[in-house]
C-alpha cells in the first residue's frame, strides 16, 4: 500500500511539473510511472478477489522486472566510476524480482490461485518475450 501511495504522489508531482514546463521534450518515460499505477491497482484488486490472473500478472511482470534489472546492472558495470555507490541497491533491486518469482512458483501459492502447470509455463513464456521486448525497447531508447 505505501508503494501505491508512494508511486501515486511521484506521478501525479512528475506529471504536474512536466505540464508547467514550457520548454520540456515529451518523454515516454513520463507516462511509465502512470502505466504502473493502471498495473499495480489491477493486480490489487485481483489480489482481493483471489483471482488467478492475479498471479499471472504478478509472476509475467516479475519476469519482466529481471530482463529490466539486467539492462540496469549493464550500465552499473559500465559506468562504474560514476555509479560505484549504487551496488547493493543494484544487486537488491535484482534479487526482489526473484524472490517474488520464487516465492509464486511455490505449490501452495499457485493451488491457491488454481494455477496448474501449462498456465506456469506460458505464463513464464509471456513474461519473457514481454521483458524481452522491454528489454529491447530500452537497448534502442539509450
């Protein structure tokens, strides 16, 4: 919930800043933070209806989190002169994804959102051609 908040209060700050500048370039990252929003209620609410497209969008976007995080930990390694403090929020912000990926395949968490095996798979599919694709797209916007 504080996440929500969080990221609901940078949105709407980022998106009134963006408005009251007159001599901003438009930048499709701007608009990222409000597509997460859209997601993160989406999933909430699935979440509280015990919904199994709850867990496939959980698990699709934690798969799409670490193709987004390797990107990341290539600029680290890149520009490491400039960004050597940012390791270990680096190496965490890669290991939260995989826990949470962990954490979904378990047998009790899938029984209870009646996941069997072929929607494990191509859920597992799904995310991967999406962070593929995310990946992809990021490689080409830097």
């Amino acid at each position: 919930g504080i996440y929500y908040i969080w990221g609901f209060y940078k949105f709407v700050k980022d998106q009134i800043r963006f408005l009251q500048c007159r001599h901003c370039v438009l930048d499709i990252t701007i608009w990222g933070e409000g597509v997460n929003l859209a997601y993160l209620t989406v999933v909430f609410f699935l979440l509280f209806k015990n919904k199994r497209w709850a867990w496939i969008l959980l698990m699709t976007g934690a798969i799409s989190a670490v193709f987004t995080n390797i990107l990341q930990l290539y600029f680290l390694a890149r520009y490491w002169h400039f960004l050597r403090g940012q390791l270990y929020t680096a190496i965490l912000q890669q290991m939260l994804p995989i826990i949470t990926i962990v954490f979904l395949k378990r047998l009790p968490i899938r029984d209870f959102f009646s996941i069997d095996q072929q929607t494990e798979k191509r859920t597992f599919m799904a995310g991967c051609i999406l962070g593929l694709l995310y990946l992809t797209i990021l490689w080409i916007a830097w």
